[in-house]
C-alpha cells in the first residue's frame, strides 16, 4: 500500500532528478570565443585572489568565501597555497601540488584529494576533475568536483564548478580569480 507521505518522497526524487538531468556540463570546444590562451603556470604564479560561492541545486546560496592564493612554478611543478576565509569566519588552507604531464595536460594532488586529479588545458578553457573529502561542520563529505575555467583576460579567470555525490548533482561552486 502507497501512502500519501511516500507518494511525496517519490514524486519529489523524481523532480530532483529531473532538475539535474536539465542542467548540462560544458565541453572543452571546438571552437573558441577568443584567442587567448590559458596557460595555468603563468596565470597562477604570484599572488592571485578569488571571490566564490557555493549554491545548490535549490538555487540557495549557503556560503561565500575568498581564497588567497600563492602560487610558485619552479618549471616542472605549480604550487598553489590556497587560503581560504569563509563568511562565516571559518579558514581552511589547501595547498595543491600540479605537474604540467603534457602539451595541454596536467596532475595534481593536495590534501584530502583522493587519488590524482586530472585536468586538460586547450585554448582559453582547462577542465579539471577530482574527488576530495571536503571539509564540513561535522567532519568531511566525499564529493566530486568538475571544474571548468575560462581566461577572461590576462588577470582575470572565471570558474564554475560541478559538485557531486554518487553521481547527483548537489550544487555548484562559482569563482573569479584576479591575479595581484
């Protein structure tokens, strides 16, 4: 027997589902809307700030932060000391190790980052994927992230995040990073 509040539950998993299924990822293009070209070492190396919040698929903001970021490319290896400083008061620091592994790909890891991301850098865009314990109120939540960036100009870089677990969308984080 079907009751009324499970009738609920169902109906609102399937909206759910739908919603995120309405949403589409981008690519990494064919073509592109400039002819800038992002190169990861030269953009984050010295000191760079992003301004960024995370939203979920309610369209609800729950947090902003900005991170302040240093980065140092001894000409293998891009270093980003990321400091976070979230509106709530809280801090966090993240600090990524990337390897340039091709023309137009990279590695990386840092803490919490389970395994290795990967990302591929083509024309204005990078994509960067990884998994990553993020740190919650009440200890860590596995997710996955799907980053995307754009070069907006030499100084300024935009990125829009993909934030999942078991394959439901939860939300997503938007940044702009402006180099000092």
């Amino acid at each position: 027997m079907i009751t009324r509040r499970s009738l609920i539950v169902v109906v609102a998993l399937a909206g759910l589902a739908m919603l995120a299924a309405c949403s589409a990822k981008p690519r990494i293009p064919k073509t592109f809307l400039s002819d800038r070209q992002l190169n990861l070492e030269k953009f984050f190396e010295g000191k760079t700030v992003a301004y960024g919040q995370f939203q979920d698929v309610l369209g609800n903001v729950p947090r902003r932060f900005t991170v302040d970021i240093v980065g140092t490319w001894d000409g293998e290896t891009l270093t980003l000391v990321e400091d976070f400083i979230y509106d709530d008061g809280a801090t966090e620091q993240r600090i990524w190790t990337l390897t340039k592994t091709g023309e137009d790909t990279w590695t990386g890891t840092a803490p919490g980052v389970l395994g290795t991301a990967s990302g591929v850098e083509r024309g204005d865009t990078f994509n960067w994927i990884y998994k990553i314990d993020l740190p919650v109120k009440d200890g860590t939540m596995r997710v996955n992230f799907d980053d995307w960036m754009w070069l907006l100009s030499d100084d300024r870089l935009l990125n829009r995040a993909y934030v999942s677990r078991y394959g439901v969308r939860l939300g997503e984080v938007i940044l702009y990073f402006e180099k000092k």
